[in-house]
C-alpha cells in the first residue's frame, strides 16, 4: 500500500518530536497547578515563565503582553468582545455606538464574533471585500474608517487562498490616523488587531514593524500542540476580560494554565525563530512547481488568489467540472490529503465564503481545492500527488459528462 500524503497543513501540522519531548514531563512528572505557591506549582509557573519570554522574544514584545488563550478562535474573540467590552465601560460612551471594520474573507471567528456584536447592538461593523485577487487595499480601510471607529481587523494571511495582507501598511495608516486625531480628541484610538495564525511560520511577525497592538495565533498550526495559543496585547491598549474566574495571564484569561500545552508553543516557536529562514525557501519552490504542474496538466484549472503575494506554502485551485466533496473524497481513497477550504467549515454544504468574496460564483466556488505544504513536504510526494490528482479530476469529469447527458437526453 502507497503511503499516506499529507497536504493540509493549514488546517493543522504534526505535533515537532522537539516540541513533544519538552512537553512530556509536564503531563505526570511536573504537574503541579502554576497558580499554586508551593514546589509544585512554581515549578509549572518557571516552565510558562520561559514560553512566554520565548514568545515575546519573537514577537519583539514584552512578556506582559503576551497572553495565553485556547487557541486563534478564542484570542480572536477576545480581541473583539474585549474591546468592545472595554468601550462600554468608558464615560461618554454610550452616546455612539462602536465601529468595527474587518474584511469579508476572515476567519468565521472573526466574522462572528463581529456579527455577534453587532446583533446585540454594541457595535456597527463594516466588512471591506478584497480584490478579486485576494487582497485587501489599505485605501479601502481608510475610506471605510469614521469617527466612531474604535477597531479594525485584518488577517496578516488568508486561511484559505494563502494571500498576504499588507498588516505593515495599514498599521503605518491607522498610527497616523491616531496621531492626527489625538490633537483633535486625546481620547480618540482606533486598535489594529490581525490574526496572524498562518502567517507565523512564514513571516516576520515584529509587532512593532507591523504596526498592530493585538495578534492571534494558534500552536497547531506551527508543529505545536492543538488547545493552545496566544493573544500579543500591547501596552495600554483598552481591552476588558471576556471570561470570568480565576487572576491567570494578568487577570485577562481565566481558567487552569494548559502547562504542557504553554510548554509546547513556547518550544514551537523557538523552532520556527531557528528554522524559518532555511525552510522558507524550499516550501516555497515546492508550491511553486506544484502550481505550474497543475495549471499546464490539468485543463480548465484556475489558481484562486494572487501568484506573487501568497503564503510560500498555499496553493488553491478552482477545477471546473468538478464538485470539491467529490474531489476530496477521492483524493482520501488515494491517500492525498487535501481540502476544500478552512478545516473549521469542513461540515459546511455552503460554498466558501472567501472565493465568493473574490467573485467566484457558487458553482466554482465547490470545485475548489486547498493544497498546503509543510517541513516534512518533498518532490516525490509533490509528484505523486498530481499523477493522483490528474487521474481523479479526468474519473469525475467522465461522471459528471454522463449525469448531464442522461438529464438533457431524458434518460
């Protein structure tokens, strides 16, 4: 039997045998409660210590700013309910109600923790569409930004079609937005958060350099473990608790330290520091000879989202002809492992909200199909992958050929 090809890294990666090693102890032998005072704990509570100094490290930010959380999803929430929360307790803020903007193509954590705010009537939320391209224009931001804007959200890289948002550029707009307004009004501060859960591996995330006082991330999708991850707030920055409990993470996320799972990210992103820089390179030529193989063997097949300004490791593609459950389905009985889309909608019948956003009708839009690479990706599986693929396209389309011909003949 051939072996198993997996293509879906960013849906989440294979826990690094690094990253596994540190955190084993701290499933029985350490496993004292880090909010304990005696032995036990402390010695939980010096093992967090170290991971977030190694996450604020990366990140150039201190180690008060960082903030563990569950996971992206979670992080994300609490960037946009706390804010808003945050808003409601100020004095004077009733008299207008906050505004959001995010895009049309985020994470369903975003997009819903906004339509949530905005069905409860605490805040107004403009979604801005990318290009047809897959990207979002700062100008756009700016047009749609009013006096009563308090936060703007804007994934640093696309979870489905791997384009890269221009974080640093909008970040330098939004900072001089503040600067000019806080003249007028020192109280005016629109907060910049992204969610920069694909974009760890791949790019350089200094906080400083992007300009953005809140970041999310996921430990799954870096080779760490899954039920982790972290929220970056910067210093002063307006945001209440969304959880209420115990003083864990500066009073900001309570609930139990997962100290293995702390252990685990605090390790992956040491390696992603270490490693980045020489797996970049080679993920990247293997998407792109991927990309050119598919387009010129496979008729009728469309790269979904810009060539140039995408993750190094994302490749979706939109075949006609082809229905994407089929497809994936196919590909698995083929030992491929692909996807149509976000892991997170994968129950989903409805088509991706992201290529409607870039103007895909909904009949391409579920012929879609995500491939991701990763550090354990080589050639030979790259080539294996496409014989597969092309030999499963030319089955469906022969299938779906003779449906339509029986329907139209009467048959």
């Amino acid at each position: 039997m051939s072996k198993k090809i997996y293509l879906d890294y960013a849906a989440t990666t294979p826990v690094d045998k690094e990253v596994f090693r540190a955190m084993k102890p701290y499933f029985s032998e350490k496993f004292g409660n880090a909010m304990s005072i005696h032995s036990f704990g402390q010695e939980a509570l010096v093992a967090i210590d170290k991971a977030r100094s190694a996450l604020a490290k990366f990140f150039h930010a201190t180690t008060a700013e960082i903030i563990f959380t569950s996971g992206a999803t979670e992080s994300n929430n609490l960037a946009v309910k706390g804010i808003i929360k945050s808003y409601q307790t100020q004095s004077g803020s009733q008299k207008r109600k906050p505004h959001i903007i995010t895009t049309s193509f985020e994470h369903h954590c975003v997009l819903y923790a906004c339509r949530s705010m905005a069905k409860e009537g605490l805040a107004e939320v403009t979604y801005v569409k990318p290009g047809k391209d897959g990207l979002i224009k700062a100008a756009d931001i700016k047009r749609a930004i009013r006096s009563n804007t308090i936060l703007v959200s804007v994934m640093h890289v696309n979870n489905e079609i791997g384009t890269v948002q221009p974080i640093a550029e909008i970040g330098k707009m939004i900072g001089l937005i503040n600067k000019e307004q806080r003249t007028k009004n020192p109280s005016f501060k629109i907060i910049f958060h992204t969610d920069a859960t694909q974009a760890i591996n791949y790019f350089d995330c200094n906080v400083d350099k992007l300009g953005v006082d809140l970041l999310s991330l996921s430990a799954h999708k870096i080779y760490g473990p899954k039920g982790v991850g972290m929220l970056y707030i910067r210093k002063g920055t307006p945001i209440r608790h969304i959880q209420d409990g115990g003083d864990q993470e500066f009073r900001m996320r309570a609930g139990t330290h997962n100290v293995a799972g702390i252990v685990g990210l605090g390790k992956a992103i040491e390696l992603v520091a270490k490693n980045s820089t020489r797996e970049t390179p080679r993920i990247k030529n293997l998407r792109d000879y991927l990309i050119k193989k598919v387009l010129k063997e496979i008729s009728k097949a469309k790269l979904n989202g810009s060539k140039i300004k995408r993750s190094p490791n994302n490749a979706n593609f939109t075949f006609a002809d082809v229905e994407g459950e089929g497809l994936i389905l196919s590909l698995d009985t083929e030992r491929i492992a692909a996807s149509t889309g976000s892991a997170c909608s994968s129950g989903a019948l409805t088509p991706s909200h992201v290529l409607l956003s870039i103007g895909l009708k909904p009949e391409e839009a579920h012929g879609s199909l995500r491939m991701t690479l990763g550090k354990y990706t080589t050639k030979k599986e790259i080539d294996v992958a496409i014989a597969k693929l092309k030999a499963v396209i030319g089955r469906l389309r022969k299938i779906s050929g003779r449906i339509l011909s029986d329907y139209y003949s009467g048959k």
